[in-house]
C-alpha cells in the first residue's frame, strides 16, 4: 500500500490468512483513514473507501469529517460538496448548514433539506473550500478488496467525473485504462483530464495510438508518456472520443489484503 494512507486495523484474529472479527465472522476488514489537504477554493476528490462492514455506498454526511470547514446558511457561506450526475450531466450542490445546536448543524443541507445523496466508491465529486487558506480533513473506512468495473459514458458530449475504486495512490499508466479509443492527438482520442488543486488548472491526456510501440495504449501528454499519479482521494474527468460508445473500464486491483 501507498505511504499516503495509515492504517488503524480493526480488532481481530488472524486466522488461516485472513482477518477475522472477534465475532468470528471471515472477512477482510482493514479500515484506516486518510488525511487530505483541502486547498482554498476547488478540490477534485473522490471516495476510495467502502463503508464498514464492506458497502460500496455511503451516505454523503458520513463522507467526510467536517470539523475543520466552513458551515453557514447559505451555499455563498458556507462549503459546497458538489455532486456529478453522469446521466444528467448535472450538478447538485450541497453546502454546510450551521445551525445552533439544532440536529440540522454541520449536516449537508440543498433544497431546504438534510441531503440524502448517497456516494460509492470511484465516485467523484468537488470540495469548494470557501474559507480562503487550506484545511485538512480525514475520510475512513473499509479498504476496498473486490472487482471494479468503471462505466463511462459514451463520447456525445459525456464526461464521467470518477475516482480509483482502491485506497492508493494510482500512476494513470498502470490502472489498466487502456481499452478506450486511441488516436494521434487529444482531439482524436479519448481524454483523461486532471485537476491540479494548487494552480487550478487542467492538464489533459490522451491515448497513445502507434503501431506496436511501447507508446501504444499509453496516456501521453505534451509529447511524452504521462507520469501523472491520480491521488488518493482525487478525482478526474473521463471523456470518450466523440460518437464513441459506452466503455467499461476494469481497473486492476493494486493491492490484496488477503
């Protein structure tokens, strides 16, 4: 596993190689947390945890710990979590609700309402950070030990925000994204696009397509091989090369726990 994350082991047996909980259920229960840097203004993330007990879905007000942002009334005072729907091609945004000592307080709120959006894993969203200077947060759970299939819609003017569905970091070269349509340069080609949370800025990648070279299949980006890592707990956009279909993308495991 990466360095970027720690590991708090859940209280267990180890038996025939495999974790077990006191109530002597077999499961792979690693769970840890991670501790992000949450810069001023527009934050990529994504969700690289399941839920204990092995969900893939968590509800957004157990996303996070919110103790270091910014609540208010309104989402111009407050911090915003806002949420990607790859069907509409929409956004929702929810912001941090300060309220006294009501049961409202320090919940997501959007509509006049306690959100019930719910996120799963290799989902990605953006932390709006209105507070002016950084903040660290920490987000727990499950570490994630199944199959992941990512599907990305296709390329008529679609883009798929999404995250790893594993808790580590990921070098984009070795995620095994490589089944998406390949061309000569960005417009000819699926795209891969980064957020850089410090300058705010894009950078786009491509799929390499030439003959049987090592390039082939590889993600490039001004005229080189990429070495982006997609952080832990960063998100990205996907978007396919336009009249291209669905793509379902099966990222390799980095990892066992076994």
């Amino acid at each position: 596993m990466k360095n970027t994350m720690t590991w708090l082991l859940a209280v267990c047996l180890i038996f025939t190689g495999t974790f077990v909980m006191a109530a002597d259920v077999p499961s792979v229960n690693a769970v840890g947390y991670q501790t992000v840097n949450v810069a001023p203004k527009l934050n990529m993330m994504s969700l690289n945890w399941n839920g204990i007990g092995g969900t893939n879905k968590i509800s957004v007000q157990e996303l996070m710990d919110i103790s270091n942002l910014k609540k208010g009334t309104s989402p111009s005072t407050a911090d915003n979590l806002i949420l990607w729907d790859k069907s509409t091609q929409k956004y929702t945004t929810l912001y941090l609700y300060d309220w006294a000592t009501s049961y409202w307080d320090g919940k997501w709120v959007s509509g006049g309402k306690i959100a019930t959006n719910m996120i799963s894993v290799g989902d990605g969203m953006w932390l709006k950070n209105t507070s002016g200077s950084d903040v660290t947060i920490q987000i727990s759970g499950q570490v994630p030990n199944g199959s992941n299939t990512l599907h990305v819609f296709p390329g008529n003017r679609k883009i798929t925000m999404f995250g790893s569905a594993y808790s580590a970091d990921r070098a984009v070269n070795e995620m095994g994204l490589t089944n998406g349509v390949k061309g000569t340069s960005p417009s000819t080609a699926d795209n891969l696009i980064l957020w850089d949370k410090s300058t705010q800025k894009y950078t786009t990648l491509y799929l390499y397509d030439w003959a049987t070279s090592y390039w082939d299949g590889k993600w490039v980006t001004g005229g080189k091989i990429s070495t982006n890592v997609l952080g832990m707990g960063e998100g990205a956009w996907y978007k396919r090369f336009t009249g291209s279909g669905d793509l379902n993308w099966y990222e390799s495991r980095p990892y066992s726990l076994e």
